[in-house]
C-alpha cells in the first residue's frame, strides 16, 4: 500500500509513503539471518550451527535490520513507485516511519519526478536541406590538405629569411622584471610559426629573421594566463635561432597520386575518388544534420509542464555523460585519475563543461519518451534478442552475460527510442 502526496510549492516534488508487508521483512530477516550465521560465536555452538530463535533472544531481531533493509527495500519501493503511477528522477531520500518489532514498516520517500510533456506537431515535419555539392573547391582542398602531407621540412641557407609556416629550432630565455621563471627556457625546440603554439606576439616577432640571429622578444601574458604568477606581466625572451626549416611540397602530378594513394594510377584518377569519397561524406553529414533538426523541431514544438527541468534530472544527466566520458577514456588506458592530472581539470570543471546542453537533452529524452507513449511503440521479443546479439557481438561478450547486466526495461526502452527516431525522421520533409 502507498500514498503519493505532491509537494504544495512543487509540482515535481512530493512524498511517498508506502509499506513493506511484515511478510516482506520476515522474509529479508531470514535472508539476512542466513547470510550472518556464520560470523555468529555463542558458547555451546559451533559457528553456524546457531538458530535464528536464539540468535534474536541474544542479539534481537534489530541487530539485523539495517542488512534487512538493504535487502526487502529496493523491491518494494519500485512496487510502490509503479502503484502510485509516478516517473521519478534522481536518487529518492528514504527514511523509516516506523520499524516496530512484530509489524509492517513503514517507510517515506522524498522523490522529485519528471515533469508532464505537451507534445506539439512531431510528424509529418518540414525542415531545411542541407548542402550536398561537392565544389571544385572542395577537392582542390582536400588535394592540398593530401599534398601538406607529403611535405618535407627542408634546412634553409642562413640567409633566408623565416615566414609563417616554417619551421625554427631554437634556444629560449624567459624573463619577468630581470627575474626568470619556471617553465621560460629550452633548448632546441622546433616551433612552427603561425601555429599559435607560443603565447600571442612571440611567433610572429620571430618573422623575418634568419638563422643564427639573437632575437629580443617582448610579450604581455594573458590575463586569464593559467600560471596567476604570469598572468597580465609583460616578459621579455631571449631567443637564439639555430635552424630555419622550410616545407617543400611534392609536384600535384601522376606519381604524388600514386604516392597517397595506391589505388590509382594519375592525378585525374586521384581527383575523381576524392570527388566521389566528398560526395559521399556530405551525403552522411546531410543525413544526420536533417534528423538532427527534425528532433529539434519535434522537441521545440513540446511544452514542459512549469518550463522547468528539475534540478534533479539536470544532475542524473551530466553525472551520466561523466561516467560516459570517463568510461571512454579507460579504454583507451587513461585512467579518471591520470585524466585530471594531465588535463589539469577538476570534477566541477568537468561538471561545468557538461551542464552546458544538459537541459536540452534532458527535455529531448523526455519529449521522445512521450511520443514512444503516445504512439503506442512497445518492442517486441525478437527485437530485444536482436539486440542483446548486437550488444554481445559489439563488446564481445555472451549474450547471456549482457541479458544478465541489463534489465528488460532498459533494453525496451532503448530500442523504443530508436524505433521513434525513425518514425519522426521517416516521415518528415525537406524544403
């Protein structure tokens, strides 16, 4: 039995207030009994051999109360969830009413849930084509993005004068105020000018010079520079140039299209490829670009009940893309701790970073689960073994294994996103 009581400042706020059957608790004792006999010393028993009846008239039946709890409350909160026909968001605050020896418990959560949608137009959607020509310009581009990649960096004579785009081996000196700083001196160091690598006004002093010059060079620090010390002062480098390297880019002809590609045997060949591998990227970028603004469309012709995401959903999502990010990231190796240490971030930078967008995901995953609703898309059995398959052939595993780490519900609902998805986009236009 439960009673959901809605907040009376807080349309997505209330308090739900449900039993759990002293069956429900005799049954989570005997378990819990179970699981703690064997750590049980009492004199006259061996260690396991104690009975329940003797164990509540030592210790009594409160002694295990917490594990009980642990085990009989996730099953009956969600049947008190699902019988007072709420969606709730974020983690519930769940607290005791009353645990009295020999009866029901009653307990009380405070649950913020998600909000009413008012779904607007979502079929049938007209929205801009996206540009699919590929130009001469284009390729010509791509061929010269090719031919940059072939480019070999050449020693320069000293007289040649550096220009953006070559490349300076050379020793620096950072000073601020006659006094130097760490991190403002190396030697050797290749530089390529233009690149924006050193702060603003440092590269492009170095323009014009010629190797074996000494070069004075003067910068301001940013404000927002990351070493505070530094930030806003003005320092003065001196700079020796050991060696200027110019790139020397191969010949557009038959033998540089064989070289970047070995499929084709003259430039016209090469040039025609290109056109057609363009074409087809412009062709997938066209694609998702059109069903990306037709949920957008969809989402934007939705009304949220109040206007107000709940803070609560807000949170669950970017703590949810975190773990995603994160979880990428351990699989290429790197670690959440090596991860704030080379990156210099913290969790509330990387929680920032994720806030932005938060609200309009959240409302999307909202406004397509109410479409999933209202078009009546439940999967059926074969397409969920469908995609157990997929998932077990995508992170090799059993399928098996991936049924036993993934409920129903969340595969389901999975599938209907997707399956709505198509509906929406299927039936929209371009203009």
């Amino acid at each position: 039995m439960s009673n959901w009581t809605v907040a009376a400042d807080q349309k997505n706020q209330g308090t739900l207030e449900f039993e759990i059957s002293r069956a429900q608790v005799e049954e989570g004792l005997e378990k819990a009994f179970q699981r703690n006999k064997n750590e049980v010393s009492i004199p006259g028993f061996r260690k396991g051999k104690v009975t329940k009846a003797l164990f509540f008239s030592k210790f009594g039946e409160e002694a295990l109360y917490q594990e009980t709890m642990n085990i009989v409350l996730p099953a009956a909160y969600e049947a008190a969830v699902e019988e007072a026909g709420i969606t709730p968001v974020g983690r519930p605050n769940i607290e005791p009413v009353s645990m009295n020896k020999g009866e029901a418990w009653t307990m009380k959560a405070e649950i913020a849930t998600a909000p009413e949608v008012k779904l607007g137009e979502y079929l049938n959607l007209e929205v801009e084509a996206a540009d699919t020509e590929v130009t001469d310009a284009d390729v010509d581009a791509e061929i010269k993005r090719l031919q940059d990649g072939q480019a070999e960096l050449v020693l320069q004579e000293e007289a040649v004068k550096a220009e953006n785009g070559d490349t300076v081996v050379i020793d620096f000196d950072g000073s601020v105020d006659g006094e130097h700083f760490d991190g403002g001196q190396s030697n050797d160091f290749s530089l390529e000018l233009g690149s924006g690598q050193f702060i603003p006004g440092f590269e492009e002093q170095l323009v014009g010079h010629t190797s074996g010059e000494d070069v004075n060079v003067t910068v301001t620090f940013p404000e927002d520079y990351q070493a505070a010390d530094l930030a806003g002062k003005e320092a003065l480098f001196e700079v020796k140039i050991h060696e200027l390297k110019r790139k020397e880019l191969p010949e557009l002809d038959d033998e540089f299209a064989k070289d970047v590609d070995e499929e084709v045997e003259t430039l016209a060949e090469l040039k025609e490829k290109t056109t057609k591998k363009l074409s087809e990227e412009k062709a997938e970028s066209a694609q998702a670009a059109f069903e990306d603004a037709v949920i957008t469309k969809a989402v934007d012709n939705a009304s949220i009940d109040g206007d107000k995401i709940p803070d609560a959903m807000i949170d669950e999502d970017v703590h949810r893309q975190i773990d995603q990010y994160l979880a990428q990231l351990q699989q290429q190796g790197i670690s959440r701790e090596m991860f704030f240490q080379i990156s210099g971030q913290t969790e509330d930078d990387l929680h920032k970073q994720f806030e932005e967008g938060a609200a309009t995901r959240v409302k999307t995953n909202l406004v397509l689960e109410a479409i999933v609703k209202a078009e009546a898309i439940e999967p059926t059995e074969d397409q969920i073994n469908a995609e157990v398959e997929s998932l077990a052939t995508q992170y090799k595993m059993e399928a098996a294994q991936v049924r036993a780490n993934l409920s129903d519900s969340l595969l389901k609902h999975d599938i209907s996103m997707r399956e709505v998805i198509k509906k929406i986009t299927d039936s929209a236009k371009t203009k």
